[in-house]
C-alpha cells in the first residue's frame, strides 16, 4: 500500500487578487495602445477623401493625433477612440466610423451646413485586427 501524506495547501487571496488586478491594467493598457497604434496608422494625411469603407483621410492631422485610450479600473475595460476635441467638430469622428450627418464649414465667411457621410470605418477594423493578439498578451500574465 502507498503511504500518501496529505498537506493543507493555502494562498493569500488578496495577493492574488492584487496580481490578477496588477495584469488585467498591463495587458488592456497594452492592447489599448496597440488598437490606438493601428488606428493611427491606417488614417491618411492628405487633402483628398477617402473611398466610402476605407480608414478616412485626415486633412487637418487632428482626427489622427486625438485618439487615445484610456484603462477604467473600475469597469476593468479599455475605452479607446477619438476625442471630441471643440464643440465645432459636432460629430466628425463618430459619423467617420458609422456613416451619418455632421457639420462642415465652407469657405471663411460662409455658413455652417449639415451633410451625410457614407461609412470610413477606422477604430472598428482596428480592434479587429489586435484582437487575434489579445490571447497572447494573457499568456503568463499573472506572476
């Protein structure tokens, strides 16, 4: 007969919590930056527009600079997009993504008028595509 001796094992909790917590803000942190980082790339700067289902063009440089994510520790999520940077942008970046109205002003002195714009998603495909990556980021993430 096999003489098996069995031990109390034990962990601290809160040790163990505070490493899941510690992982979860590096590994959404990181995958925050790199659907930023994606986003980024896939906006053109130039003075034509884009195709209708292509990333959009960014004349200005400013629906590129102003994406950004941020980590909520207390939803345990990344929000990542763009900025509404003034009250004069209205809804630029969000009708960009989806398609839909938005404000644009003409030339210096004329009035401000409301057009439809068809669908140049960015943040989207985005996602999608560092999405695949997300299982690796956890791979051994707890130490």
């Amino acid at each position: 007969m096999i003489d098996a001796k069995v031990t109390r094992l034990f962990f601290n909790r809160q040790a163990v919590l505070a490493k899941t917590d510690q992982a979860t803000r590096r590994v959404l942190s990181r995958f925050g930056a790199f659907v930023r980082r994606t986003a980024r790339q896939s906006i053109r700067k130039r003075r034509r527009s884009a195709a209708p289902g292509q990333p959009p063009s960014s004349h200005s440089g400013e629906l590129k600079r102003f994406i950004y994510f941020s980590y909520e520790p207390g939803a345990r999520n990344v929000v990542i997009g763009p900025a509404r940077l003034t009250s004069k942008t209205g809804t630029a970046p969000e009708a960009l993504e989806h398609g839909g109205l938005t404000e644009i002003s003409g030339p210096r002195g004329s009035r401000r008028r409301r057009k439809r714009i068809a669908a140049r998603p960015f943040m989207g495909p985005a996602f999608t595509k560092e999405q695949s990556n997300l299982p690796r980021l956890w791979a051994e993430s707890i130490r």
